[in-house]
C-alpha cells in the first residue's frame, strides 16, 4: 500500500506550467456557464427567457449544457486539489508549519468568497472550496488509496441520491410552477438593473439555493476532485509530459464517446430534470478527462503549442480573473454598469464569454511581465503567510 511519504515530489522552486494553462481552460470553461447567470435570472429558476427562443438561441444554449455545464467546475477542483500540494510543498520549503498556514488560507478564500457573494455574484465557489477544504486539510496525510476510495464512495452516495430522488420524490410538490417561475425570474431580473443595494440583495436572495446546491452537489463532487487532485499532484502526473503518453490517448478515446453522449442526454434534460443531472454526474469526468488529454497534446505539439503560453498566466492568476469576471459581470449587465441584464441573447453571451477571457489571457500576460503574483494572489498570500509577500518582480513561487 502506498503511503504520503512514499509518493511526495520533491519539493523544487518550480511551476508546472501545464497545471497553470489548464487552470486557464477552466476559467474560460466556468465563465462560459457563468456568464448565463450574472445576465440573466431565468436560467437560476430554471426556465428559458421567452424573449430568445429562436433556434440560433436554442443551439448556443444546447452548446452550454452539453459542452460547458459540470464539466470545468470538476476540472477547476481537481486543480484546486492538485495545488493543495503545491501549497504544502511551499510551506515545507519556508519551513512553516503546514496546518495553520492552510488554515489562514481557507479563512481568507471564504472572507473573498463572501465578498464576491454579496458585492459581486450569488453563484460563488469560493465559499464551498473553503469549507470542504477543511475536510481535505483533515485527510492531507492520507494515502493514496484511501483518498481514492473515498473519492469513489463520495460521488457513488453522490449518485445514488440524484437517482433515489428522480425515482422517488415529485419535484413538482416542492418546486414552483412554469408560470410562477418565469414571474420570478422576471422580477428578479429587474432587481439587477436597480441600485447598487438592489443588486446586493439580489445576490444574497439566493444564498439558502447556494448553500442547498453546495451542500448536495457542488460540495460533494468538488471534494471528490480535490481528492483525485491531491493525489495526481503526489504521482506528479503532469510533470515531464511529452504529450505521447498512452494514457491521454486513453482518456481521449473513452472520455469523447462517454462524456459526449451524457452531455448531449443532459443538455436534453436541461430544463431541471433529475435524470438529465444524474447523467450529467456520472459522465462529466469523462469528457472533463478528453478535454484535459486533447489539451496537454495539443500544449505539446509544436503547432499549437502556442496554447500554453496564452492560457498559463491566466491560470497563474486565477484567483484575480475568476473574480474579474464577476466584476465584468456587474459592468455589463447590472443597473451599476450597462444594464444588459435581460437583454443578451444566449449566442451573444458565448461571444461575450469568448471575448472577456481573450481580453483576460492578453492582461494577464501583461500582469505577469511586471508582477510576481496578481492582486487577489497577493492578498491572500499575505493572510496565509502572515507577512507581506516581498516584491513585485515576476518570479517563481
């Protein structure tokens, strides 16, 4: 049975710069789900705005749930898992004491998370990493195969319960009707285009469904990735790739097939339905693999490798961009900016969201010619280190 101390990379000054441009990817591939839900209520009530239901609108929404939807937020946790260990390996190198630093750590991701939350957008991730970094801190010291199985446990129990619950329980008993939704989410809409303390309690509204959907999916399945993470980044499973490997070709071959045809039942059933969410569960990590295998061999070939000097200083600063989107979020669709809530068809917001993360891959470059970390980065390198984080120049970790 292999054991933490028998698994542990060396703990060199060095950045793998495959895991920053795949954390890149992921920002581009959450801000396109995102970007849906800061313009627009109708998706959070789970109905379709009547005032895009062309099919052009029909197909970019299609594209979104087939493609989009589960299928980054599970690639951003397994990073997120991965790079817990690049944290310890840190604290290991400044000869801190790993457990309170990371304790420091979680508590300044949830403060920026609440933050986000109240002044920014109601669909957070913050705040879930925090908390369910608190279990993955209590089994940081686990072995490999106990993190694994515990993975496997999680999203089975995960699984089971979406499907007790599409075999079992009426949704219709305890969810609102179309009518009542589409008026909700009208009048929620409208919310955003108010004051600036209209948007605040627009975002707060929908803390109980938040923390609802955190507590049974989200929470859940990003525990699990983060755990599958923790232990990718002990085996070093991006370091020194060629982008020949066969497990890619593997994962590309079984992962497109698979994640596809769940994407594509899912996007079906995207109306809400039970089984179109069991499916999207049990299918995600498949594409969410394809995705990640077709993207290191793409990084890796002389061509395009193009790919990975664009997307790793976004990744690099991920903390500053995920939040930036939020911020564009409010300047372009709330009453404290542009006011396009509403008004943004489903095909425009692909754009948008395409457009938005170019301008991000282009200032972050920039960012990073003359900074060592990004501002959201530095604040909380600072609360977890408990010092000033020393210059500005762009450096290693």
């Amino acid at each position: 049975m292999i054991n933490r101390t028998t698994t542990k990379p060396p703990t060199v000054n060095t950045r793998v710069h495959d895991v920053d441009a795949l954390r890149g990817f992921a920002l581009l591939g959450i801000f396109v789900v995102n970007i849906t839900f800061m313009a627009s209520a109708y998706p959070g009530n789970l109905v379709e705005d009547p005032s895009f239901s062309s099919a052009l609108d029909g197909i970019a929404r299609f594209v979104v749930a087939a493609l989009f939807s589960m299928k980054f937020y599970l690639l951003f946790s397994f990073l997120f898992g991965y790079s817990f260990v690049l944290q310890m390996d840190a604290a290991e190198r400044a000869g801190a004491a790993f457990v309170p630093r990371m304790l420091r750590r979680i508590i300044g991701l949830f403060v920026l998370g609440v933050g986000h939350i109240v002044l920014l957008y109601g669909g957070d991730v913050l705040t879930t990493y925090a908390v369910v970094s608190l279990v993955l801190l209590a089994m940081h010291q686990a072995r490999d195969r106990t993190a694994l199985r515990t993975a496997g446990i999680i999203y089975a129990v995960v699984t089971a319960s979406l499907v007790v619950s599409a075999l079992f329980i009426d949704r219709s008993a305890f969810m609102p009707s179309q009518d009542e939704a589409l008026s909700s989410a009208a009048l929620q809409t409208q919310a955003m285009l108010g004051s600036p303390l209209e948007i605040i309690g627009h975002n707060v509204s929908g803390l109980d469904l938040l923390v609802l959907q955190a507590a049974s999916l989200q929470g859940p399945t990003a525990l699990a990735m983060f755990l599958l993470g923790m232990v990718a980044a002990r085996r070093r499973l991006f370091s020194n790739l060629t982008g020949q490997e066969s497990f890619l070709r593997t994962a590309q071959w079984i992962g497109f097939p698979v994640g596809l045809t769940g994407g594509v039942y899912a996007a079906l059933g995207a109306d809400g339905s039970t089984w179109g969410t069991t499916v999207s569960v049990l299918t995600a990590p498949f594409l969410t693999a394809a995705f990640v295998a077709t993207l290191i061999r793409l990084m890796h070939t002389p061509a395009t490798a193009w790919l990975r000097a664009a997307l790793a200083p976004v990744g690099r600063i991920a903390l500053t961009n995920y939040l930036a989107q939020s911020v564009v979020g409010i300047i372009l669709f709330t009453g404290v900016g542009f006011g396009l809530a509403g008004r943004a068809s489903p095909p425009l917001l692909l754009v948008l969201a395409f457009v938005v993360f170019i301008w991000q891959v282009a200032v972050s470059a920039w960012w990073l010619e003359g900074h060592r970390y990004g501002p959201a980065e530095y604040l909380l390198r600072w609360f977890t280190t408990w010092r000033r984080p020393s210059g500005t120049v762009t450096g290693t970790r």
